[in-house]
DNA sequence: CGCAAGCTTGCACGCTGTGCAAGCTTGCGT
DNA sequence: ACGCAAGCTTGCACAGCGTGCAAGCTTGCG
C-alpha cells in the first residue's frame, strides 16, 4: 500500500546502511548483555563507525534498539487520512491505518516478536518506545481533526486506539501462536463495543 | 476515602520536607528558565541541599518537576479494587479511581493546570509523565486481573482507560473555564459509546 | 571537471546518575 | 537517661551521555 517509490541513490542507501548497522548491533548487544551492560560506544564499535556517528542516527542506546524509522509515521498518517477519505469512521479508519502497519513491521514476525520483548522486559526502552507512540499519536491527531473538527474526541479517539494498538501488540508478544492480525481486530471491536465486559475468565467455554 | 492514617514521625517529616523542596525549586526553575536551561545542581542549590541528596529523591529532574508520590498509586489502585469489590464493571470503577485521585489532586486547581501545560510543553517532561502512568497501570491490570482473570481484556481495559484520562487532563488544561471532572467524565461516556463520532465540527447546533 | 551538499569523524566539554564511605539525626529499647 | 541501630544527607570519584564545532571525505549535479 505504501512504498519507496523512488529508489534512493546510493548516498542515501549508505546513510541507510550505517542506520541498520547500528540497529542491529544494538539489538545484538542487549540481547546478549542486556541493556544496562551496552555502552553507545559498544555499539558504535561492533558497528564499525565512530562514537559520534552514532549520535547522528539515533539519541539514545533506546532508540537504537527500537529502529523505528520516522518515515513509518508519514505512511501511517497517510494510510489514515486515505481511509478517512473514503468515509470510515475515525476507529474504524485508525484500525485500518494500524493493520496495515503492522503488515508491514511484522515482516519477520520472529524478530518483531524480539523487540516487543525487549519492550517489555527494559523500562527504558519501554519509555522510548512511548515516545514514539506520542509522535505518532500527535500526526494522527491532526489528521483526525481535519475530518471531524478539533477538541476532545479527535484526541480522544486517536489516544485510546493507540493505546488499544500497543496493547495488543505486547500481549501478542507473549502468547506465541497467536495472530496479531487477529488480536488487533479483536482489540478494536471491544473498543466499538463500549469495552463490555466478556464472560469471565474463559472467553468462550463453549 | 484515602487518607495518611498514621501521623508520620519527624524523621519522616522531613524526608518529605525535602522532596517538597526539591519538587518547588524544581518547578520554579523551570517556570523562569525552561527546562533545558534548569541543571540538577541549580535545584538542589535552591533547595538547599547536596546535589547529591537530589538523586535520593528523584532520578532525573523531569520527576523532580512533576513531583508524584509513588504513594498516589497505591491510594488510586486501593479505590479500584473498592470499586470492583461493589460490584462496578472494570470501565466504571476505574472511571470512579480516577475521579477520585483527581479530587486530590487538583486540590491547587491552578497549579494542576500550570503542571500539565508542563506536560504539554516539555516534551521531555511529558516523558516521565508517561513512565509515571505506565506504573500505574501495571498495577491497576493486577487489580482487574483479580476481578475479571489475566487476559487481553484485563490489559486493554486498564490501558484504554489511562489514556482516555490522561488524555481528559491535557485537554482540561489548556481549555480555561472548563470542569476536569465533567470532561473526564464525558471521556469515560465516550468510551463507553464505543467511540461512535459525534456529530461533525459543532457537537450540537441546535 | 569542479563545486556544493551532506555524511562521518575527532575533540572538547558540561551534565547525568550511581556506588561508596563517612557524618549526623532520629527512633526505640533497655 | 543512655546508647545503639536505622536511615537520611553529604562529598567524592567516575563512567557514560549528548551536543557543538570544525575538518575531511564521498556523492550528486551542472
């Protein structure tokens, strides 16, 4: 749905390069020491570049473990605003918007599944990963205000999807075998239902 | 409905003393100069202690500046827990928790709001805002857990909830004239509408 | 071929956050 | 009343973080 349309030249790739580079060495690095035990200079030195590169690409060890990259907002957004065109709801419009990012994130389910881990068990990254939930969260809000006006709802809806969002995606993280595709329709069809309360413990005995 | 039973020793007293003086300088300093311009130093000098004894109160001056007491979580989550136990369903007793730590909290009507232009400004602050809320709902997921069994329902719940309050809170604050606990309120309906969009840019034209 | 833009690098520097050990106050039991 | 143990404060040292700046090198383009 949303692409590279014009291939990059090679100055570009190369930034792009050192930028997975360093992701990757960061990822590498925690996992093995966790995070508390890797230095920004670990992971630029595995990275083969200087320290202060590294600062050139992301500002934290945090960041550099998560990766995202800020063009995923724009296509996020512009899925959004698409939807919205065609006369979804805000929910439902953000829902789509959602799914088709995680398409596009879960390529390599197993890795994706790694980092949401490391979410969950790092604070910090945690903390980082809410910072770019709150960027997009913000983009969003815009958009979602220039189809039903501004105020409360339009931040409303848009801060309860993402939250919605995020939490079925670290819930996913821990239940293996499910489908995240699945659990995120689930999450937002509790929330069009007003978040009633199912059947107790078990979801369905049958 | 919660309140510091036991009047605390001196030795006590004064620890908060000191917390509190922290907090103040913390908030001054950041009103005269912005954030960035504010050093841990600067407000421990205004405060009057060791730069070091800062970092026995908080770890970082974006805490400083919001100044919770871990204390309130513990209050927040013991109204859930009562809510649940009347029987509420989790959305409502939550909405009851959170109606009733905002009371307390917004005893100074005036700071409260300056605080949360704060949140709205420094994005940094905002920060530890989050880290601050994401505590709070790990707690509050083990209360509901206990009411309605562990599961996604539990964790989404919890989550929404939080950002529907939190996001009540930063639109109360820059909305001057406006009562925080009807928007929380409203918030609380919406969610349980299902979000359904209200009508377009005029809530109602009449 | 040459120039401008932009990425990388090294250097310097101030600030952050924590471990450790010493000093002082407070609370409490004898 | 006394003295001890707990705990808060303080100074010191130190590793690590994050940024400004200027120089060097590669890339893209006319």
């Amino acid at each position: 749905m949303t692409g590279t349309l014009a291939p990059p030249g090679r100055r570009e790739r190369k930034k792009a390069a050192t930028r997975q580079a360093l992701h990757v060495a960061a990822q590498e690095l925690v996992a093995e020491r966790g995070l508390a035990a890797v230095t920004v200079e670990a992971i630029a030195q595995r990275a083969d570049v200087a320290t202060r590169t590294f600062f050139n690409h992301f500002s934290s060890k945090e960041e550099a473990v998560l990766g995202w990259d800020p063009a995923e907002a724009d296509e996020i957004t512009a899925d959004l605003r698409a939807a919205l065109g065609e006369g979804l709801g805000p929910l439902d419009a953000i829902e789509v918007a959602v799914q088709a990012a995680t398409e596009r994130a879960a390529v390599d389910s197993e890795a994706f599944r790694q980092r949401m881990a490391l979410v969950r068990s790092e604070p910090l990254v945690l903390a980082a990963s809410y910072a770019q939930w709150e960027r997009l969260t913000a983009a969003m809000v815009e958009v979602v205000e220039g189809a039903v006006g501004p105020g409360l709802y339009a931040s409303l809806v848009v801060a309860v999807a993402v939250a919605a969002a995020r939490t079925a995606r670290l819930e996913w993280a821990q239940n293996p075998g499910v489908d995240l595709r699945a659990t995120l329709h689930a999450t937002f069809t509790a929330l069009r239902a007003g978040l009633a309360q199912p059947a107790p413990t078990r979801p369905e005995h049958r």
